[in-house]
C-alpha cells in the first residue's frame, strides 16, 4: 500500500504507510496490520528526517494508521522542543534521527 499522507503538523510533512500482515496463532493465521511513518522536513518534503517501522500488529488498517499518525506527531513534538532545533527558517534544521533507509 502506498503511503497515505496526513495533514502538516507543525510544517513538517507526515506519511504513513500501513500493510498487510499475517499473524499465526493456535486457532490459525490472522491479517493483521503493520505501520511505517515517515516525517519531512518544513519546507522540503523531499529530505526525510525520520522513518520508523512500528513494531507492533494492529487488528485494522485505521488503528494502524491512526497510531502511526500520533506517533509522528509525538515525534515532532519532542524534535521542537528542543531549544537548538526551534529555528525553522532553515529547511535543514532538525538533525536526521535513527531508522532513516
């Protein structure tokens, strides 16, 4: 599935990206759903700074998608309060986390 844009939050760009999985059980295999966020930075939507594989399985693409959602934002939330990072008249001020491919 390609990933499914959000509305900007705090000028960055989110995508999230949610496929389909299958879960063995004893009772047999199940689909279930993974989720991948990917945030941009202000400015330039094309220069990623962060991209995480969530590690969880979710029974529906919405609660997967919602939970990749909150945790984008959560993440931009911790990135700007950083006093450093508070400038945003450059594109490239949030340094590239971990996870990035």
């Amino acid at each position: 599935m390609p990933g499914q844009p959000c509305a900007p939050y705090r000028g960055c760009t989110i995508d999230v990206h949610v496929t389909p999985a299958k879960s063995h059980a004893l009772g047999g295999t199940y689909r279930r759903y993974r989720v991948l966020w990917t945030v941009s930075s202000p400015g330039n939507p094309d220069q990623k700074v962060a991209s995480f594989p969530e590690p969880f399985d979710f029974l529906t693409e919405k609660e997967a998608f919602r939970y990749g959602e909150k945790r984008a934002h959560t993440f931009i939330d911790c990135m700007l309060s950083s006093p450093s990072l508070r400038d945003t008249s450059s594109a490239s001020y949030m340094p590239m986390a971990r996870g990035i491919e």
